[in-house]
C-alpha cells in the first residue's frame, strides 16, 4: 500500500469520530436539560396557587311536605387554594365529583316569586360543608353564585304505563307470536307534582335488531325525566318468535239484516276464501268454523248498491294478516212476509 493511499482515509475516519462524540454529548445535554425541566417543574408544583374549578351541583330533598322542581344554577365556580400537584390532578387527571346541597327547611331560606312560595341558599354559609367534601384536595375559599335560588313544589306521585321502542325485522315467515309487552308494564313516579302530571308514559331505550328468527329476552334502561324519582330504572323486553305459515279456509257468507222485518239475503258467491298467517304449532288448531264472513245490510242506503263488503267478525286470535277474496260480494233480498 502507498503512502497516498494511506492518508486518503483519514479524513473519512476523523469524521466519524467526530459525528460520534458529537451525537453522545448531544445525547448528555439533552438529558440534562430533561432532568432541569423536570426538577423546575416539581420546585412550582410544590408552590400554593389560586385558581377557580368547575363542579356540578346536585340537591338531597329532606323535606317531607315539597319537592325541588327547579334552581337557578347547576354548576358551581369554586375558589380554591392548594399546591400545584393536588390542582393539576384535578383539572386535568380527575373529573371533579359533583357538590350535593342537603335541602331542609333549616339550611333554606323563604322569598315569594310570581305567587309561588319559594326558597334560596346563600352559598357563603355552605362553605364549611364544601371544605369538607374537599378536604383531601384543597382548601375553598369562595363560591360563585352567592346565592341558589330554589323552586319548590308539592310532591306528585303516580303509576304511568312504560311504552317500548324497538326497531326489529324479522326473517321471512317469522313474526312475533304476540304484542310484546315490557315486564313491568308500568311503574310509580314521584316527583314536583306540575311535572308529574304531565307525564303519560316513561319510554324505554331503543332496542334494534335485524333477521330475527328466535325469542329475544333484553333488560332495557328506562329513560327517566329529569327532577323525576321512579321506582324501577329497568325493565325487560320479551318477544316470543314463531315461524308462520299462510293458509285459506272457504267460509259461508252470512247476512245482517235490518231488525223487526222477516228478510233474508243471497249473496253472489255464497262463499269467500279467507286467507292468513298461522304459527306453525296452531296449525292443527284451524277450522272453518272458527270464522265468521258477514256483510251488513241493516242500512236501507246499502240495500239500492249492487255489491256489499265482506268483514270477518270472528276469527282466533293467533292468526295475522287476514284477507279476503272477494273482498264485495253481489246480493239479492227476498222478503218472507
């Protein structure tokens, strides 16, 4: 190897020694300066500082004789003053546990608004009670509103159906075997008696399914009006799946006439086909005589027309989807006096 050769390399060399201790002391500087902001960060954490958290208010009604129907304020802006680990675990680690207000007639205070007689709270005087429920975090040192003006109302109670929503589809040829009915089918609920009145129904949460071809069975939240108490929070959808099959029995064609004159109709066809669905285990159950095919000719109007419908008064109460053919049938009258 030549001396040109040798010193070629160099240069090559020098420089990857020198990207090397180039990337290792940037490596040390910026965990150094990691570590710095780190301890900058834990020296102000360990500091006292103000600051204002928002917290959701809620109401325990103690009195016997009324009820809360409305307030003026759901949230409360509270001044607290703790070290900066407690605040920044607060605000951003922890949602803030909501500020219950026990409502008597000792802590209450009378005023009359628009003929009504009711109450408000002057929040100064709750401060010691919110030290307490935040005593593990901070101190408090003022509360914004000043003052919570409560509407008061006489107590309602009363029993209201519950009404189901469902969003099902059944496969080809099944159907529920009955109306589904929620079990309870209907629940007590109290509450300011304005809005307890006004209450017809409590709905159940929307229950959807798609080609359904078996029972369903589903516990279903019930969705409960706001500043309104029920005895029950669920209940349970049952739905009894059959498969159907469709089938026609031919029924005679019977007439009712007008009363108090001997008369007797004729119809053209004398027979209609009757078409349904049927389970398939009451399938063996089906007759003709079962059914009952009736025209109804007591107006005198109806008797100066050519044809007549057909209803169907009496069928068992398992079939569905009935339908007849033909739906007008032709008459003639003929008077026996």
């Amino acid at each position: 190897m030549t001396k040109g050769k040798l010193f070629s390399h160099w240069p090559q060399k020098a420089l990857k020694i020198r990207d090397k201790k180039f990337r290792s002391r940037l490596s040390i500087f910026a965990v150094c300066v990691l570590i710095a902001m780190f301890l900058w960060i834990v020296i102000k954490l360990s500091d006292s500082y103000y600051t204002e958290v928002e917290y959701p208010v809620s109401f325990d009604n103690q009195t016997s004789d009324r009820i809360l129907s409305a307030y003026s304020d759901s949230t409360l802006q509270v001044g607290i003053h703790a070290k900066g680990f407690k605040l920044l675990n607060l605000k951003w680690f922890n949602a803030a546990d909501k500020i219950e207000f026990n409502l008597n007639h000792l802590s209450m205070k009378p005023y009359i608004s628009s003929g009504h007689y009711n109450f408000y709270l002057l929040t100064d005087e709750m401060l010691k009670d919110v030290n307490k429920k935040l005593e593990k975090v901070s101190k408090v040192r003022d509360i914004i509103p000043d003052t919570i003006f409560l509407m008061m109302d006489e107590k309602g109670k009363r029993k209201v159906p519950v009404q189901l929503v469902t969003e099902v589809s059944y496969k080809s040829q099944f159907e529920p075997y009955r109306e589904p009915e929620p079990q309870p089918d209907s629940i007590w609920v109290t509450g300011p008696k304005s809005l307890v009145e006004d209450i017809d129904y409590i709905r159940t949460e929307t229950y959807r399914a798609n080609d359904v071809d078996d029972d369903i069975s589903e516990v279903l939240k019930l969705i409960i009006p706001d500043m309104i108490q029920a005895d029950k929070q669920k209940t349970t959808l049952n739905i009894n799946v059959e498969e159907y099959t469709e089938i026609s029995v031919n029924i005679k064609v019977d007439a009712r006439m007008p009363a108090g004159r001997n008369l007797e109709a004729k119809t053209f066809p004398n027979k209609v086909e009757v078409s349904f669905w049927v389970a398939l285990k009451d399938y063996q159950k089906i007759t003709p005589g079962q059914f009952t095919a009736l025209i109804d000719l007591r107006k005198s109007e109806i008797q100066e027309e050519e044809k007549a419908l057909v209803r169907i008064t009496r069928f068992p109460s398992y079939v569905k989807n009935i339908r007849v053919k033909p739906r007008y049938v032709e008459y003639i009258i003929r008077d026996h006096e």
